[in-house]
C-alpha cells in the first residue's frame, strides 16, 4: 500500500514536471522617490556606499575598500564579508 502510494506521487511528480518553465527569473525594483542628481550622487560616490546598501547593513564587519575615481568608470569596489551565504 505505502509502495503504490508512493509510486503515484512519484508519477504525478514526474508528469507536473514537464508542465513546468524551462527557466524563471526573479526580478526585485525600488522606487527612488528624489532627484536624478541625489541618486546619481550617492550611487556614484563609493564613500556614500553606507548609507544606502543593504547588504552593508546585513554584514556590519564586512571590509570594503574602494580605488576611487569619484564619478569615473574606473571606480573600484572590493568588499569580503564574513557571511558567505548572503551572496550566492
């Protein structure tokens, strides 16, 4: 009995599985409710990098060191953090 249970959901598991999606995406937006010139101003200016990343927040020992060229393309930002997990 606990075998043929067992099989009809493994059938039923197998047969949901073709009528799943091939692939999926997870999608995650804000509303920046400010000026483009205060968005781009701390996005663009590492040394702001605190007072809007979250995952700072999460992993508060985490070391960040940035070689800067403030408002560049060249700005670099290296961070190790002591959560492995929060980044996957």
């Amino acid at each position: 009995m606990l075998f043929s249970i067992m099989a009809i959901l493994a059938i039923v598991f197998l047969a949901g599985s073709f009528f799943l999606p091939k692939s999926y995406s997870v999608k995650r937006t804000t509303l920046m409710d400010a000026p483009d010139a205060i968005i781009y101003n701390n996005i663009a200016n590492f040394n702001n990098f605190y007072q809007w990343n979250l995952w700072a927040k999460m992993e508060a020992l985490v070391k960040v060191n940035f070689q800067e060229h403030r408002y560049s393309q060249t700005t670099h930002m290296n961070a190790k953090g002591q959560k492995p997990d929060l980044v996957k």
